[in-house]
C-alpha cells in the first residue's frame, strides 16, 4: 500500500494581495560614469493573522566603465 505524506496542518484558506512601487533613476554625468537611484514600497495585506506588512526600501549605486 502506498504510503502519503501528511503535514499535520490544516489546508489554509489564505488570500494575499501584494502591492509593489518602484521608481527609479539612472543618470550617465560622463560617458564612463552611470549613477543609479531607486524608491520601493512594498505592502502585502493578509487573510492570515500576521501576514500584512510593510516594507520601504532605497537603493543607489554606481557603475564605472574602463
């Protein structure tokens, strides 16, 4: 007899939506030179107790080309 595999857990009747932003910069000042820069906002809302969050992140960077 083949044998199943149980994970204890009750199946989930959870719903996610997740919302995501990002805008973002790229400037080359000189040929050899690109500098980024970048906004993110991230939000999940949740059926599940916990599940919602809120996440802002910022990010730069730069590129030298030789």
């Amino acid at each position: 007899m083949p044998r199943t595999q149980n994970s204890g857990q009750a199946p989930s009747n959870r719903q996610d939506k997740l919302n995501l932003a990002m805008v973002s910069l790229e400037w080359q000042p000189i040929r050899l030179i690109t500098l980024m820069a970048w906004l993110q906002r991230d939000q999940r809302t949740s059926s599940e107790f916990g599940g919602d969050y809120k996440s802002n992140s910022v990010g730069l960077s730069a590129k030298a080309t030789f």
